[in-house]
C-alpha cells in the first residue's frame, strides 16, 4: 500500500475515489460535502436523492457508507461517509474510526485501485485534528494489515486543506508498520 499525504482540494484528486464527509441527509451541507457536490454537479445530488428514495430513506448512519458516480469529478466514484459530530455528542472514536473502514470495504467492493480521504471529523464535526488524524491511521493501517492480500486498493491519498491538519496526518501516519510501505508526499 501506497499513502501519499497532500494539502489541497479533495475535489481535484486523481484517484478512483473520492470520500465525501457527508450531511446524514446526503443532500449536501458544507465543507468537504459542499465542495464536493459543487465539483461534481448536478448528476450527484440525483444519485443521492435516488438513494434517499430506495436504500436510505432516513439518510445515512453515522459512521455507514455508501457509493455513488462521481458526475464532474475526476474521480470514478464517490464514497459517502457521515462522520460523527461531536458538537451533538457523538465522541466515540470507534464510530471515526467506522468512517473510514467503512469506506475502504466499499471501494474494495467497486475494485477501486485507489481511494483519497479527507480528514472526517475535523471540520464541523469538532473533532481535534491530531485525535482525527491518529484515529484515521489507526483504521486505515489496520484494515489493510487485515486485507492486504485481497483489496484491489493499492493507493490511500490523505487530503487535508489546512496545513496544520496536514502536518498531523504527517504525524500519525509516521509509524513503523510491518509489512506495508508508506511513502509520504506533497
């Protein structure tokens, strides 16, 4: 496995797939899910309405994921992923931690060759940067210790937009690990 660590825009990733911290509602909202339901234009917003009609009538779960097109993007797919908002008092790391394991399982379902995560929970959930960070390194090094040998995933790109979340992503993902090669880059 191959993690690459870069500020930026999620929206412009060159990658399969891209993971949306999403509204529960799955219809938009801010941050990371507004831009990329911008990015990505109208095609998006009427998969996730699709979705609200069939599968999720209620929105999406904390800590749950779901697929849909990319529509404008660069990307194939998106995976959609409701991260907990610790402003309502979802702190349950395991649940952040869900996000992201979520998500892997259903890029490996797709057989996505490489997948960019933005930092779930560091935004308007109210999660701390570094306990995201260390929480997002957890699940992912420890899913892939689990499924190395049968993922189609090859590529993780952690995407933070501010420098400093940047910098702890740096941070978390710089442990001594097995048997997988990290390689950290801008």
């Amino acid at each position: 496995m191959h993690i690459d660590i870069v500020q930026g825009d999620i929206t412009e990733q060159v990658v399969d797939v891209i993971v949306n911290a999403a509204n529960p509602s799955l219809l938009g909202g801010g941050g990371v899910d507004g831009a990329i339901h911008a990015a990505a234009g109208p095609r998006l917003l009427a998969e996730c309405r699709r979705l609200l009609a069939t599968s999720h009538p209620d929105g999406l779960s904390t800590g749950l994921a779901v697929a849909t097109g990319a529509g404008n993007l660069k990307a194939r797919w998106v995976i959609h992923t409701a991260g907990p908002n610790r402003h309502v008092g979802q702190v349950n790391p395991k649940v952040l931690a869900n996000c992201y394991i979520n998500s892997l399982y259903a890029a490996n379902h797709l057989e996505a060759t490489s997948i960019a995560f933005p930092a779930i929970g560091a935004g308007a959930c109210g999660w701390d940067p570094a306990q995201a960070a260390d929480i997002a390194a957890h699940a992912i090094i420890g899913w892939f210790e689990t499924y190395a040998h049968s993922t189609s995933i090859h590529k993780v790109t952690m995407v933070a937009l501010q420098p400093e979340v940047e910098a702890e992503f740096h941070r978390a993902f710089d442990t001594p690990l097995s048997d997988m090669r990290l390689v950290h880059g801008h």
